[in-house]
C-alpha cells in the first residue's frame, strides 16, 4: 500500500504523520539541501543557456547577489555541476564556467548518437499505449511553439517543449542510468545549441521531429534509430558553422 504524503500545512497530516513528519518538516538541514538542489538547477539552466559564459570566472560574491544564496549552498551546488562537468574547478582559482570547443562538441555528439541509439531501441521495444499517447501529445506542444523563436521567451518555451519530445522518444527505456547519461550529454548538446540557434536555417526542423514521431509509432527501429542520429548529427554541424565564424578552434 502506498504511504500517504504528509503535508505539513495540514495539522491532520502532523497528526497522522506523527512526529517524524514534524521533525522532517522543521529539520534545518533539510531545508538547506532543498535550496542547494534549487540552486544548482538555476545555475545548471544559467550554463546551458549562455547566460553564465563559457570560461566566466564564478565569483562567490557576485554569485551571492545574483542568486541571492550563501557561500556554503553555492559552494555545494558548484561541485555538483564539477562532477556535472558544466563547471571547472582550478586549484587557488576558484570556479570558472566550462569552456567550449570543437573537440568537446565531436565527442558530445559521437556519445550522445550512440547513446540515443541505445535508448530509443529500448524504448521502443518497451512503449505502451501510454508511451505512445504521450509522444503523440509532446509532438503537438512541440507544433504549437514554431515560430517562436523570435523573442527570449519564445526560444525558452521551445527548447521546454523541444525537450520534452525528445524526453517521449526515449520515456518507455528501462534503464536508469543510460537515461541519466543520455539526460548530461542531452543537456551539454542543449548548450553549444544555444550558441548556434541564429545559424540554423529553419530553427527547430519540425519537419524532422514528425518523421521521428512516425517511426517510433511504426516501432521501425532502424529507421528511427538513423533518423535520430542524422537529426544530432545535422544540430551538430549547424554549431561547427557558428564555431567557425567566431574563430574557435
């Protein structure tokens, strides 16, 4: 049977939870890791979409202002996106944001390719009527956001949206940690993407997520499986023009 969460705004649900509840509800510590995960996320977002530059020194005290956090939250969120590899950490230097580079972007898109393979494979072979309901439904949100590319806002609830197609394809996959490999390398391809959005022809080639759509509906493995493949492949060369027209090696 499934334990019924306590909310603590509710003092029936003090009572029932007894009084582990309440100590978890008040417990300090708790609360700091809460506003560690929180903040690691916002910092994670920061990196990925450019607004935290590659190579930016990350200065603990102009991180305090800007994300309104204590030296100790900041320092553990920071070693998390270390071991993330979204930041680097120099010894007597402090944090800097991760630099970029054409050897970096091959081998993010070679991994991601055969990670995705493996995923989709797995995800089709498992998908429900569920799964298949879901992708279906991710493609239309994905459709309703062309054209949005114009403004900020716009490219945010794209790339939301864009994600979260790409998050169905691969939903139904078993395995938990191809999934969490598959989610870092994603988000790594998601920031050199950021730099490169102006260079894309047609921002978003919705074109490409309706054949991926169709096929993984068909259960037509290979297909999917190449077309997903083509699909990073040609983001990928769209960043290589962005690399070379600012000169980076």
């Amino acid at each position: 049977m499934a334990r019924k969460k306590v909310n603590p705004a509710h003092s029936d649900d003090l009572h029932a939870g007894g009084d582990a509840a309440f100590a978890l509800a008040a417990d300090p510590a708790t609360d700091a890791g809460a506003e560690s995960t929180d903040l690691r996320v916002r910092m994670r977002e920061d990196t990925i979409s450019g607004v935290l530059a590659p190579g930016q020194r990350l200065k603990l005290d102009e991180l305090r202002g800007r994300y309104n956090a204590s030296v100790g939250s900041l320092r553990e969120a920071l070693v998390q996106l270390v071991s993330e590899g979204f930041v680097t950490a120099e010894s007597n230097r402090g944090f800097c944001v991760s630099m970029i580079s054409l050897k970096d972007l091959d081998d993010i898109t070679n991994m991601r390719v055969d990670l995705e393979r493996k995923a989709i494979t797995q995800s089709l072979q498992e998908g429900d009527d569920q799964w298949e309901a879901d992708l279906v439904a991710a493609y239309h949100m994905l459709t309703k956001a062309v054209g949005m590319h114009e403004s900020p806002v716009g490219r945010r609830i794209w790339w939301e949206r864009h994600n979260a197609f790409h998050e169905a394809l691969v939903s139904a996959c078993p395995s938990v940690w191809l999934l969490r490999f598959r989610e870092t390398l994603f988000d790594h391809s998601h920031r050199y993407r950021t730099l490169a959005i102006q260079q894309s022809a047609s921002p978003g080639r919705l074109e490409e997520h309706r054949e991926l759509m169709e096929a993984a509906l068909a259960r037509d493995i290979g297909r999917t499986s190449g077309l997903i493949e083509d699909h990073i492949r040609k983001t990928a060369e769209n960043v290589r023009r962005w690399f070379v027209s600012q000169n980076y090696k």
